[in-house]
C-alpha cells in the first residue's frame, strides 16, 4: 500500500471509528429517557404509525426495510404495552392493520421530545454551513453504499 493509499485508509478508518462512537453516543441519549427498553425500530414504527394512521403490516415491513415477521415481533411488543391495536381491514379480511392507540400517541409525543433533544444536544455548537457539509458528505456516503459496483 503507498504512502497515500495508507494515508487515505487511516482517514477512513478514523471516520468509520467516529461515526460508531457518535452513532453508540446517540443510542445512549436517547436510552435516558426510554422508559419503556424501545429500540429505534419500535420508534421508527410508532413514527410511521402516527403519520400514516391505519396501515397494513406489509406496508409496513416495507417502509421499515424488515420482513412481515419483523413486523409481527415488533408490533406484538408494542400492543402488549398499548401502544399499537391490531384489526381485520374492512376491505380484505385476510389483511391486518396496524394503528396507534391514544396511549400510542402520546408515547410518540414524548419520543419526538426526546428526538428534538438529541438532535439539540447533537448538533449544539455546529453552524450551518457545518450542517450542511454534513449531509453532503452522508448524502454521498449513502450514493456510495446504494450503487451498483463496476
């Protein structure tokens, strides 16, 4: 390996270390105020819930890029702690739906509070020109990981 190809790996290894440790840094902020040992799938899935209102458990295996039994196993947590009810679709009976309670909601609530704090925390002291070099680079990084190699 040359001088500048070792040059370039231990700037990527120190940018892979990084972001694990930010990444580890953020899952702890926000298990501060996790009252309930929810993960960010169940997060992200009471998230869409909220947004989307009613919707079916293969819809939503699709926007969480899980699988249907993915789905089941989050959602039979979140119901057991009454978060997510579960119904027959009135159109096709053999489809389920999945849909926030009220108890959900406010439990979405407190997560977007918590969202807003990390982020808050996160970003504190970075200008805006900081935050936007920020999504450029993951924007690219995310290119890099989704394209089809040569």
């Amino acid at each position: 390996m040359s001088d500048n190809q070792g040059g370039r790996y231990a700037l990527m290894k120190e940018l892979d270390d990084i972001f694990r440790e930010v990444r580890k840094l953020i899952i702890a902020e926000w298990n501060k105020n996790n009252m309930h040992g929810l993960n960010m799938t169940h997060g992200r899935m009471l998230i869409i819930l909220s947004e989307s209102g009613s919707i079916r458990s293969s819809e939503l295996a699709e926007r969480l890029s899980i699988t249907n039994g993915g789905v089941t196993g989050l959602a039979d947590r979140l119901i057991d702690l009454g978060f997510v009810k579960r119904e027959r679709s009135e159109q096709d009976r053999r489809a389920v739906q999945l849909m926030l309670t009220e108890e959900g909601e406010a439990v979405v609530g407190a997560m977007m509070r918590t969202r807003e704090h990390v982020m808050m925390k996160l970003f504190h002291n970075l200008s805006e020109e900081d935050m936007m070099s920020g999504i450029t680079l993951f924007r690219q990084m995310s290119r890099n990981m989704t394209e089809e190699e040569a």
